[in-house]
C-alpha cells in the first residue's frame, strides 16, 4: 500500500536533487529528505545526512482544483475545531490513510483521533490562508499535496492543561467522485 501511494505522488513528478536540507522552505514544491523516501518506497534503512529531493509539478495547478483543495482543508479545520468532529472524520479519511510515516486503516485512525479529541476537548485550529500551497500529482489532477500553517489552540479544563502554537501541515488529498478524502497526513508543531 505504501510503495503504491508514494509511487502515485512520484509518477508526475520530475525530481531534482539539491544539497540542502529541510530547514529550507520554500512556496510550491514539496521537500522530503531522500533517506525518508527511500524508507517510504520499501527501498533500505535512511541513511544519516542525505540531501533533500526537490519535487515540483509540471504544470501550474487549475485555479478550480486549488481552490477546491484549499477549500477542503478550510473545512477540515473547521470541523476539527468542533465538538462533533469525529463524525466528520469519519468522511474526510480514506479506507487507508499514510498517517505520519505510516499506513493504518481508518479504524486504527478513527481510535487515534478520538484520543485526541478526548485529551483536549477544546480546540481551535485557524489555516493561514498565505501559506496554503497545492500541487496535484498525477495527470488526472485528483491526487493533490496540500501544505500549509495553522494556528492552534487546544485545552482541556478538567486537566487544567493548554496547548498553542503554529504547526506545519500537508495533507494528500483524492479526489474521486462527490467526496474528496485524506490518503495521507502529517505535521510538525514548528512553535
């Protein structure tokens, strides 16, 4: 499953290796530290300080799929700041999902997210909309990188417990019919 979604992001892709590290960011390209991709694709252990691979598109994203990926993420922090936030889950995610590194199934994912829910009860998550970046990775346009910071805000009163700061997200989003779905997540809380 693995090997297959990551093979799906790279297909479309034409790679171009730098001999910068992570630390350098920059807007509409996706960077991933070779020695994580080759563990992704199944390939051999990471080997310490590799060079970063640089991937960018082909072709500029249509201004349609943009926004209906931006979209979709404006949506999912909006349910992921309400009460009733696992229901709506349970849509977003797709049967299997890349979750930080690994693939789990929703139940697995669903279990997780209830956790977190549960930890913190209250929270507010606000996308800065500036730094939303999508990149679609395949001909058909409906496998889409959706990358971004977001402002958060959890707490939980009955553990008199808080929790704020900035994360970086990037979610791979699918297209396919009505309902888009998540097949991959991660983040980094970067303050």
């Amino acid at each position: 499953m693995r090997r297959l979604l990551c093979q799906a992001l790279l297909d479309d892709f034409s790679p171009h290796v730098e001999s910068h590290y992570l630390a350098d960011q920059s807007i509409g390209s996706v960077r991933m530290n070779i020695s994580a991709l080759v563990v992704m694709l199944g390939l051999t252990l990471p080997i310490a300080d590799m060079p970063t691979i640089e991937v960018r598109p082909h072709v500029q994203v249509p201004a349609a799929i943009r926004q209906r990926a931006s979209k979709f993420m404006d949506e999912y922090f909006r349910h992921l700041s309400s009460p009733d936030v696992i229901s709506r889950f349970e849509r977003d995610y797709a049967a299997y999902i890349d979750y930080y590194g690994k693939v789990v199934n929703r139940d697995t994912l669903m279990r997780e997210k209830a956790h977190f829910v549960q930890r913190w009860p209250q929270r507010d998550y606000r996308p800065r909309q500036n730094s939303i970046t999508v990149s679609c990775i395949n001909g058909q346009e409906n496998l889409c990188l959706v990358t971004g910071l977001v402002d958060f805000e959890c707490r939980s009163s009955e553990r008199h417990a808080a929790s704020n700061g900035v994360a970086r997200f990037k979610a791979a989003i699918l297209f396919e019919g009505e309902e888009p779905r998540i097949v991959g997540e991660d983040s980094e809380v970067l303050e």
